[in-house]
C-alpha cells in the first residue's frame, strides 16, 4: 500500500479511537432541559453538598446554594426564595417559647447525609498537639455551660488519665446564627444534661425549661466566642492564637482542618471517634418519623461500643406542588440533583467525614423524589448505588463491620496511645514513622502524613480511630488535607444520548479503516489502466 493510502488509514483510525473515548461533557440534549436551581441552609451539610452540585456541573446542571445555617435556609424555603432548603431539624418545633410553624406552601423532608456532630479543639502540652483527648457528656456540656473554665481541671484529669493537661483557660466558640448543629447540641443537652442546661441558659436571661434552641444563648462575661458558620467556628479554633479553644462542628471541618476531636464517651463507657462506622452504629438507634425527621434518645443510649452518640442525619426541605417561583422545568433539574445524591454522591461521604445513609434512609428518600413537581421519575437499581452501607439482607454494612474500640479506650483506663504528639492532623490523616511505646497512632481519613511515634510507656500502639494494634506507627506531620475529586454521574437523556451518536460514527469510522484502503486502491489501479 502507498504512503498515502497509510496516511489515509492512519487518520481514519485516530478519528474513531476520538470517538470511541470517555466523553466528560453532558449531552446537549438534555443538558438544555436542565434550569439552574436554588437552595440555602445548613453549614453541616455544605461540605457535603458542594462536592455533589461540583460533581454535575459537568453535566451542566447548576445547583446554587447559600450555607447560611439551618434557621436562614427554613426561612428562606418558607418565604419562597429558594427550591429547597437544608436543614437539621424541622418546622414546628419551639425555640425559647416561639413556635416556628410550618410554609404555606406544600412540603416534604428528605434524608440526605448522616454524621456526627464533633468537638474540635486545640490544645498542647510542652509544644506537642493533643490528639487523644477524650471526655464525657457531662464534663463537654459543662464546658459549654461555663462550669468548667480550665484544661486543668479535675473532671477532664478524670476523663484523661495519666496525661496531665495545662492549667489554661477553655474558650468555647459557639455558633452566633441561626444553626441546626446548635439545635442537635442543645437537643442532646437538654435531653441528658437538663439541670445543667437549664441553669446555664437562666443565667442567659432564657426561659427554662431550656430545651433545644438554633441560636446559642452567651453569657456577658463567660469568656465565650460566638462565630457564624461552621468555617467559621473552625476557622478560629484551628488559628495558631486559639490555643484553648473548642467548638462543636460537623466531622468534615475538622478533617479539612487536619486539627482532631474530643473522643466523646458513650452509653456502654467507651470513647470513640464520630467515624463513619461510629455514626452508622449510633444511629441504628434512632426513631424515624413517619415524615421522615429522626428522633435521636436512642442514638444518645445506644448501649453498643461503637456508637457515638451525637450521631444524626440531615434533611432537604423540597417543594411537593407548584407554587410561587417554583414550577416543573426546577423540577426536573430538582429531581435529577436528588437522584444522583441519593445513589452515585453516597460514594465519597465517609472520605469526607460523614457517614452514607443506610438503605432505608435511600429507599425513603426516593420515595420522596417522585414528590417533586415536573421529576421524571427514575427506576433505581439500588444495589448499584454501591453505597458502603448496602447489604443484601437489609443491615447495614458499614455498621455490621465497624471495628470495636480497643479497650484502653474504655472509661477509667489509661489510653495506649499516649495523647501528645507534633501533628495536629492525627486524628484525621495517615501516617508512618519509627518509634517505640505508646505513640499517637494514626487515623481512617483522607490526610497523609509521616512522623516519629511518641508517647510514655511500653507496649503496642493501638490505632486511635480502629482500636487496632499498628505497633512502629507515629503521628502526621500535620499536613493532613482533603481533596475530592469529581465523580463520573449519569444523568438521564432526552432522545438519542451523546455516546450513542458517536457509537454510529465510530462504527462509521471503523468500516472506513477497514474497507477504506482497498477500494481506493483499486480505484486507482484502474485509473492507472486507463492511461
């Protein structure tokens, strides 16, 4: 065969191997149906969110939303100036003596993520990061009462034994919005530590019975910061200046902070970390509504190891008829969005520092999606979610093998991985390193990290997040970060998609390569001939 009849050839195969390739781009087609839709709420759920409306953005679905805490984004919902809204707890609940009703427009919840809510912190001894602090209920509510003001004192000594903390005063920072982690922190309080509760938020000028409230009641004087959002109780926390502080945030912050969090002490006398495992495990004691809002004492009792016990889920508030600037063209977009979280976005979550929803929770929610307005309803396959949690015979998965906690986490033991180590990421990354002793360990999220073990004592290292025997492991370097990528999704078309129009011309290409080169040779044999 000629050179040119190669080059031929050879252009026709580039060609179909071009359109035989992974396509990234949304097909036309139904990329045009899609309308931008809005929504605002909760900081708890935003870290999780924003991968989601990142991830199909390439499919050009545009998702807006404002994380502008939970009381905003009901209000919001409620007045009509968003699709939907994102929050942690519902309507009609009251909040120091003023009820908040439920929209006049129609509504519904729908699960959408699961975590834990956790108390970051920042705290050294001699220079070194703690990393293995751990406390219980009444010793973290009355830190967050103001009756206890200082590391040193004896009820956390009694939580930690045989680490001697700092005699440094304790700066709670505490949300100044309105907030669902503020509700789920005050539910909790009110429920299991009321004397307490109570006394603090008289002491506020609140009514008591306090109960559960979305805005933090500070005390003039108690040495209390009040920060609005979750970046930014994080935020401070995790400055150089804030050697001190606590907050209570979402697991995520934390993790993207690389800085650790309070192993909180559960109802069977262990202390375990709001792993995705934990939170699973915890909320197998939660009471779903018939509206599909969770009751929580059962979460806060759990009587198994593992359970962590400020464990919970969030809910999206979405629209069920037509009404105001809400019509069927968002509705569709709606439904596409709730579909692709529900199934595909489970995937990362635990990667992120939250926990996947169970199968019943998913089933619930698509049930849920086929409410919205103008949705093109979908016949979910939801075994091929590959949601971690999934099983075959309806348990979940993620909490069925979720690792017990070793027992020198348990209450009144002294912890085998000493507590005090150069990484502020500890809780969070991995890492490896030499040493000998009880050194801090390393953690089951996204970070890495190298470093030298440290710690008192002999003996094997135990794995802070897992409980497990790692032995000649050390701490991160404290360069922890977290970073997610976007996920391939498939969203539905209209009429031929993108990938089978380039099948026909692959196929077109292919036959071209194929009968391409022999028909023109002998084509040109015979005009050959005719001269």
């Amino acid at each position: 065969m000629s050179r040119s009849l190669w080059r031929l050839a050879a252009a026709l195969l580039s060609l179909a191997v071009v359109a035989t390739s992974p396509v990234v781009a949304a097909p036309a087609a139904h990329a045009s149906a899609y309308v931008p839709i809005s929504g605002a709420g909760s900081t708890w759920s935003s870290n999780a969110i924003d991968v989601w409306r990142a991830n199909v953005k390439q499919f050009g679905l545009t998702v807006n939303y404002a994380a502008t805490g939970s009381s905003d984004g009901r209000n919001q919902f409620k007045n009509g100036t968003v699709d939907f809204g994102v929050s942690e707890i519902p309507y009609n609940l009251t909040d120091n003596g003023v009820q908040d009703p439920p929209p006049a427009r129609h509504f519904a919840y729908m699960p959408i993520v699961a975590g834990g809510t956790s108390f970051m912190y920042n705290l050294k001894i001699g220079g070194k990061r703690v990393t293995n602090l751990r406390l219980s209920g009444e010793t973290l509510v009355k830190i967050f009462t103001g009756v206890i003001t200082n590391w040193s004192d004896a009820a956390i000594a009694a939580d930690n034994p045989g680490l001697t903390l700092p005699a440094r005063r304790i700066v709670p920072v505490v949300r100044s919005d309105g907030s669902g982690t503020t509700a789920q922190l005050t539910t909790w309080m009110s429920s299991k530590y009321a004397s307490l509760w109570n006394a603090y938020c008289e002491r506020a000028g609140r009514r008591t019975p306090c109960g559960l409230t979305s805005f933090y009641p500070v005390v003039p004087g108690s040495g209390f910061v009040a920060q609005s959002g979750s970046n930014s109780v994080a935020g401070y926390v995790a400055q150089n200046q804030s050697e001190g502080a606590i907050t209570y945030v979402e697991y995520s912050y934390a993790i993207a902070a690389g800085f650790p969090v309070v192993k909180l002490l559960n109802a069977a006398g262990y202390y375990v970390l709001p792993t995705a495992e934990n939170v699973a495990v915890g909320l197998l004691g939660a009471q779903i509504q018939q509206d599909l809002t969770q009751k929580l004492l059962g979460v806060y009792d759990n009587p198994d190891k593992r359970a962590y016990p400020l464990s919970s889920y969030s809910y999206m508030i979405i629209p069920t008829q037509v009404e105001g600037n809400f019509n069927t063209t968002k509705g569709y977009s709606l439904g596409v969005f709730a579909y692709y979280f529900l199934c595909q976005g489970q995937r990362p979550m635990k990667s992120l520092g939250y926990s996947p929803l169970p199968i019943n929770l998913v089933t619930a929610g698509l049930d849920q999606v086929k409410r919205i307005p103008g949705v093109d309803v979908q016949s979910i396959v939801i075994k091929n979610c590959n949601n971690p949690t999934f099983s075959t015979n309806g348990t979940n998965t993620l909490a069925v093998n979720a690792p017990y906690p070793s027992e020198c986490d348990h209450k009144g033991v002294v912890s085998c991985t000493g507590g005090a180590s150069p990484s502020p990421g500890a809780s969070t990354g991995t890492g490896t390193g030499t040493g000998t002793g009880t050194g801090t360990g390393t953690g089951t999220g996204t970070g890495t990290g190298t470093g030298t073990g440290t710690g008192t004592g002999t003996g094997t290292q135990i794995d802070p997040d897992t409980g497990q025997v790692i032995g000649g492991t050390g701490g991160g370097d404290g360069s922890t970060t977290t970073q997610v990528n976007g996920v391939p999704v498939s969203l539905p078309t209209q009429g031929w998609s993108q990938a089978t129009i380039l099948m026909f011309v692959a196929a077109g290409l292919l036959l071209g390569v194929v009968l391409g080169p022999p028909l023109l040779a002998r084509t040109l044999s015979r005009r050959r001939g005719i001269r």
